[in-house]
C-alpha cells in the first residue's frame, strides 16, 4: 500500500503494459505444445473467445470463430436481435467514417431489442454445428432469460462494466446471480470484475467463468466519465488467487477466469494467461479481421449508452482475413497477426507444453 496524502491510502496496480515473461532454462518443439481449453463439457482447440461487440461478431463471424476451434460471444442487444437486417446500419456507419456521431450510435441502438431476433440468430448459429454463446448485461439478463435458454446456448454470457454477486435496485427486482444462475440449465460465464472479493463472490454464485476486466479497453472512456479503470494484470492476479482459494473452499470446484479487456496484440494475450488467466475474450484484435462486421471500426455497448455513454467508436487497421488473425500465416511483425502462433510460439520458447503449467511460469516488472 502507499499513502496518498494523510488521509489515503492505494493498492500498487500493474498493467499488461508493465510485465513481461521471464524465459526459463528449457525450451520446447512447438508441435510439443497443446494449448486446448476445456470449460464445462466442450473443448475448444485455443483458449480465445470472441467479445460480444456488434463491430466483431455477426451471427457470420460467430460461426466462422467457431469453425476455427473458438467460442464466438453474439452480443443479444445488439444490432442482430434490434434489426432484421442490420446490415445498411452497418454499412451507413462504414461509410459515414468520424462522422458517425454518438448521438448517431444512440439513435440506431434505441431500436428495441426483439425476442423472436434474439430466438432467430442463435438458431443460425446452432445450426451451423459450432458452440453457441449470446451474452446480456446484467439489467436485461432476468428479462430475456427464458428466451435465451429455449433458444438451446451452450454458454450464457453476462457481462456488464462492473457485475456483482447481487444487483439492487430501487427501480426494479434485484438481479440475485446465485439464484439467477442455480436455476439456469446452461453454464454461465459471468463479470467483469477486478478485484480478489468480487471475483469470489462471482465464483460462488455457481458460475463456470469469470470475466475479469471491464472490456473495450481500446475504446473505452470509463476512467474519463466514472474514474473506473483496471490495470490488468493485477487483477487476473487477485482473481486467480480468489479461483486458488475458491477450489479449495468448494471442495474441487474449477472456475475458469477469463480476461476480457486491454489485449491488442497476442503478446498481451501471452501475458495475461502468464498471469493466470485461463482464457481471453478478445475485440479488438478480431474487429482487424476483414470479416469484422465495424469494417474497419470499433465499438463496445458503452458507446451508445442511452444517457451516460462512455465509449468511442474508434478506427482499427484490417490486416488480414479472421483465419490468418487468429491462425495465420501472419504478415505483420507486430501481433496483430497468428494469436494462436504467437501463444504456442511463447509456451515453447519458455519451456511449457500448457497453458495450466504455462500460468506458474516468472514474470518480471518493467
């Protein structure tokens, strides 16, 4: 802790930013090295998931990850369950470039959210033979719940700036997630969160995972408007600590945490699995895909806030086809190209054949 004046006292936070790996003394064949992630009954061939943002997953794109060996997230309240056909917003949005207004965004998201939509894109994406996974905030997470489950997920997604265990609220029911989540038959992957105590709290309302951070880091202005930031690498710290502790309380209860926030390139993504994390929910580095639905533009759900947004839509470079961002061949020295290369590339250059033995491994402070 370090004092701030006379009368506060601050925790010491790194970011991504500020670690790097430590190599050991061995090195490994990267055909030695297997980096599949389990989480409840499906295996996936990486540990990635797509972030439910309306500029990285389509019902299209959600497929198309999930063909490739990961978990697509469709956000449900976005433009695909707003929209029978959202793509003229999409392309009205390319073309209008900066001058796509917040106000804009605001405009086109006020569109109410369709249940029969919501029924609709999961389908598509079942019927497509790849894991389905759909995500709400916590606020519309009661509301449409019955909707999601008929629609057959395999993973509910509730993901919100800051979630906690117990939502209260004067203006409607609380949103009580251990009852919530009890009486789901479908696993629930939960936050974000940024701290020891909320990641244990979350843990203990029976969700399969954890999401730490807060998302949209590239363009969010949370510390802008609310002051909320989270340096990440601290916190996927503290939350693999809470899931140490939380195995032990539950007797062998397993919940995987997940990153979600502040990786633009695979070398982040590295090192927040160096840091504990079991898994990653990427935006930023996919919305470079030329399949992106943005076209070349980012945005999260803080953008088009009704009245308090707290997100940019922002410009990111198209570098290559969804295969060659998440698979490669990469063209670019600079990671935005072959994740998955570049994490079975660092495993092995530091000795690991897992990502589960890969989270022990030294870490250094810049």
């Amino acid at each position: 802790m370090q004092d701030i004046g006379r009368s506060k006292r601050a925790a010491r936070a790194f970011s991504l930013d500020d670690v790097a790996i430590m190599p050991t003394r061995r090195t490994r064949g990267i055909e030695t090295v297997d980096v599949d992630w389990r989480i409840d009954a499906i295996t996936f061939e990486f540990p990635l998931l797509a972030a439910p943002m309306d500029s990285v997953m389509s019902p299209a794109t959600a497929i198309a990850f999930g063909e490739l060996g990961g978990l697509g997230v469709l956000n449900l309240e976005g433009l695909w369950t707003r929209y029978a056909n959202p793509q003229p917003l999409l392309d009205e949005m390319g073309e209008l470039g900066e001058a796509c207004t917040t106000r804009r965004l605001q405009e086109i998201y006020s569109e109410p959210i369709k249940a029969e939509l919501i029924t609709e894109r999961l389908r598509q994406i079942r019927e497509a033979g790849v894991p389905v996974a759909g995500a709400l905030s916590p606020q519309n997470a009661q509301q449409f719940a019955d909707v999601v489950e008929r629609a057959g997920l395999d993973f509910f997604v509730i993901r919100g700036t800051a979630v906690s265990a117990q939502h209260v609220s004067n203006a409607a029911a609380p949103l009580d997630l251990a009852k919530f989540i009890y009486e789901l038959e479908v696993p629930v992957i939960v936050g974000g969160c940024a701290t020891y105590q909320t990641a244990l709290h979350l843990m203990r309302t029976g969700a399969a995972g954890v999401l730490v951070g807060f998302g949209g880091a590239a363009t969010s202005t949370n510390a802008q408007v609310i002051g909320i930031e989270v340096p990440m690498a601290t916190a996927i710290s503290d939350a693999a600590e809470a899931r140490r502790d939380y195995l032990d309380e539950s007797g062998g209860r397993y919940v995987h945490v997940i990153a979600d926030g502040s990786m633009g390139h695979s070398g982040d993504v590295v090192k927040a699995l160096a840091c504990g994390a079991d898994a990653a929910m990427l935006g930023v580095p996919l919305a470079r895909a030329t399949e992106a639905p943005g076209q070349g533009w980012h945005w999260g759900q803080e953008a088009w806030h009704e009245n308090l947004p707290r997100g940019r839509r922002v410009p990111v470079a198209q570098v290559g086809t969804l295969e060659e961002v998440v698979l490669g061949p990469s063209h670019s020295p600079d990671g935005t190209m072959n994740l998955v290369g570049a994490l079975r590339r660092a495993l092995a250059s530091t000795g690991y054949t897992e990502v589960k033995a890969f989270q022990r491994i030294d870490l250094i402070i810049h």
